[in-house]
C-alpha cells in the first residue's frame, strides 16, 4: 500500500492504547494490573470498561469524565507494515494528573508513603505532567517502566532519562530522537542512551536484535524469524512481557528471551488480540 491508495481490506475495532496492550499482556502472563486512565462516559467508554473488566484488568482507579469523550487511535497496516495512524489522546491530556490520584490519595500510595509496586508508564501523557512524575517523591518508590507513545511523542520522556528508578523501553528510531543522532545498532542506541544519563534502558530494533543495559552491564539478543501480520502494539507485548518474565524473578538473559518471543508470537499474528 502506497500513499494516497484506496484499496479493499479490514477494518477491525479492538480496545488498545499503550497502557492498554501493556495491560493485556500482563494477564496473558498471568499478572492482575490495574490501568490509570481517563475514559469518558460516553457509549465507546462504557464498552471499554466493560472489555476491562472481562479480561481481568482492574479499573477501580480510572478517571471517568462527564464532559470529555473517550479517545481513539486508528492505524492504517498495509504487507509493508505500518503506513499512518493517528492519536487522538485529547482527553487525556485534559485530564491531566487526575489520571493519577490513587497514587497520591493514600488509595494506593502518597508523597509521604510511595507507592512500591510496579508501574508502566505511558508516554502519551503531556510534557509537563511527565517532568512532574520524574521529581515526584509519590513515584520515587515504584519500579518506573516507561515507553514512549510513539516516536513523535519521545522527546516528552527526556525529564525521566535521569531518574534512578526506571527502566525505559524504546525502539531505535526513539532512542535516536531522545539523543538527537541516529544509531545502527540497538548496542549503540543504549550507550547513546545511558550517556545521556538513563540508568537502565531496552531498545529493541524490529527483526534485529535487541539491547538491555545498564552502566555495568549490556545483553544484546535476536528475536526469533516469524512472518510478519502485523505491528501495532508490538513494542508494547514486548514491553509486558519483558515485565511479567522480571516480576516472576527471571535473569536478565532469559527475561529478554522471553520478551523477544512473546513479541514475535504476537507480531505472527498467533497471539489472540
């Protein structure tokens, strides 16, 4: 598929966005999440909510607005991968931190008792809110897993490259804009990366193989060869995957492993959406 082409196809309607393909991965890993959000009240919001539910991922703390619709992402996949998608995350950045109120509430933790547990963060939130996150002790705590929402939006993570306490996940083109050069190898984007001060970063680079470092130590890793079928939201199994595996106590090596072929499974087109 070229630009300006109009040919037949498929369209398909499932629940997705970052945090949520993150989520829907972990309980196929057998985790319990529970997303923060900002989903309207409208009939799209409700459908949502209701998909949450069935597949076990919790939404005590979603924000509910009244007055603000429920956002929409749409891709456009052609054989050649991806060809266009756009983001309307509008609403979520209106919503702003109250998104994140049960982190600071006491519900499930505060500035003065943070909050322990692990967290995937979404890129999609606005510039301002993400360096607010970076210096904020309710988040000081937490094992900060953090991904852009696309490469447009990476530049908003450069306030969390120099926290302690996160791990970020980027994809090559990512890494590079975050560090203003262009790298020809995942090896090389996460020594660009660490740097620039990040303490622990993953980047991946499609069929080639992936890099995890950190100041002392460096794997890097080939996924397995499969078919490709599709690509949105494969950064993102990746991503949970890589977190599920960590969480079970798996070692670096093998945690990588693991997340490389939950990410191939998926992009295969056997993992079911």
């Amino acid at each position: 598929m070229q630009v300006g082409t109009d040919i037949g196809g498929r369209i398909t309607r499932i629940p997705g966005g970052v945090a949520m393909n993150i989520a829907m991965t972990l309980v196929r890993f057998g985790l319990a999440p529970s997303i923060l959000t900002a989903v309207g009240q409208d009939d799209e919001g409700e459908e949502l909510m209701a998909a949450c539910r069935r597949m076990g991922i919790a939404t005590d703390h979603v924000y509910r607005s009244e007055d603000l619709p429920t956002d929409r992402y749409m891709a456009i996949e052609g054989a050649n991968g991806l060809i266009a998608a756009i983001a309307d995350a509008h609403s979520l950045e209106a919503a702003d931190d109250k998104i994140l109120r049960a982190l600071y509430d006491g519900t499930l933790g505060s500035v003065d008792v943070p909050y322990s547990g692990q967290i995937a963060l979404d890129g999609n939130l606005t510039s301002p809110l993400l360096s607010k996150i970076a210096t904020s002790d309710a988040f000081s705590q937490a094992d900060l897993r953090i991904a852009p929402a696309s490469p447009g939006k990476a530049e908003r993570l450069l306030p969390l490259l120099p926290v302690k306490n996160a791990t970020l996940y980027v994809n090559l083109e990512e890494a590079g804009i975050l560090c203003q050069s262009e790298f020809a190898t995942s090896a090389a984007a996460a020594d660009g990366l660490l740097a620039r001060g990040a303490q622990r970063v993953m980047v991946s680079d499609g069929g080639d193989p992936a890099t995890l470092a950190t100041p002392d130590n460096s794997i890097s890793m080939a996924p397995p060869p499969v078919l490709v079928t599709r690509v949105t939201g494969a950064g993102d199994t990746f991503m949970a995957a890589h977190i599920a595996a960590e969480s079970r106590g798996e070692t670096d090596e093998t945690a990588l492993q693991t997340a490389l072929r939950a990410a191939a499974t998926y992009v295969s087109g056997d993992t079911p959406v």
